[in-house]
C-alpha cells in the first residue's frame, strides 16, 4: 500500500477509537448512541469493534461533529506519525472566552487575508506544530498528576 493509503486508513482507525471511547463514556446502548448520532446501529457497532475498511473518513468526521467531539487531525511524513486527536471540551463549554481571545482571534482573521497563500500554509503548518506540541505536554503534565496526588495521600 502507499503512504497515503495506509495514512488514511490510520486517520480511519484512530478516529474510530475515538468515537468508540466517546460512545462508552456515554454509557448508551448502541441502539440509542446510533439513533443519536443520525447512523444505522450495525454502522455503529463496526466503529466500537474497529472494523473501518468499509467506513469513509468524510463518514466518521461527520459523526465526531454531530457527537460534538472536538478533534485534530494529524498526518507526517510517514503514516506512523497519522492520529487523531480529542481536543478537550466542546465549543459550548468554551463560550467563556476572554477578551484577550476574542481580540486574538479578530486579529488573526483579518492578518490572514494580508498573507500569501504559501505564507498561510506556513503559519497552518505551525500552528498544527504548536498543536502537536501542547499534545504532548498535556499528556506529560497528565501521567505525572497520579503521582503527586498519591504521594499527597500518603503524608496526609
């Protein structure tokens, strides 16, 4: 297989794991998650038990956005380096924006009409870096939280 197929293919599995960790979280039945979700149960069950040949990524997307799951997706030079990732709450829990980012955000969209198309490609490609990056230090921050708070207990 080429580079771009087996990229997709792992794009297909890690946004199925996704939805599937979102469905048990939920704790629904199948039947009830796949009427929620606007797909047929037997689509559903092939998401939860990761049989996604025959699933389109554009499919899976969709369902991740009527979930309201937030995501990236990520590719790299090789396909080993393709995930999807959950982004953390969802757009209605981030409506508390502050000034600051509202401010932010106004001044990136009219910056962004003044750049050339490869300079935006560039600064998509940071950003998507920079994404990586608060990724990892999530995860990093994540594994280390256990451990503190058990050695909290154990001095209490």
């Amino acid at each position: 297989m080429t580079a771009d197929i087996l990229t997709i293919h792992a794009l297909r599995s890690d946004m199925a794991l996704q939805l599937a960790r979102f469905v048990q979280r939920d704790g629904a039945s199948q039947s009830v998650a796949a009427k929620r979700l606007g797909i047929p149960q037997p689509t559903l069950s092939k998401i939860m038990h990761g049989q996604v040949d025959s699933l389109s990524l554009e499919l899976l997307i969709r369902i991740a956005v009527r979930a309201g799951l937030p995501f990236v997706l990520q590719t790299g030079t090789a396909p080993v380096e393709a995930g999807v990732y959950v982004t953390g709450r969802s757009m209605s829990e981030r409506s508390q924006r502050s000034a600051l980012a509202e401010q932010a955000k106004e001044s990136l969209s009219r910056s962004m009409f003044q750049l050339s198309p490869q300079e935006r490609l560039d600064a998509h490609l940071q950003h998507c870096e920079l994404l990586a990056d608060l990724q990892q230090a999530a995860t990093a921050s994540t594994a280390a939280v256990p451990k503190r708070a058990a050695w909290h207990r154990v001095s209490s």
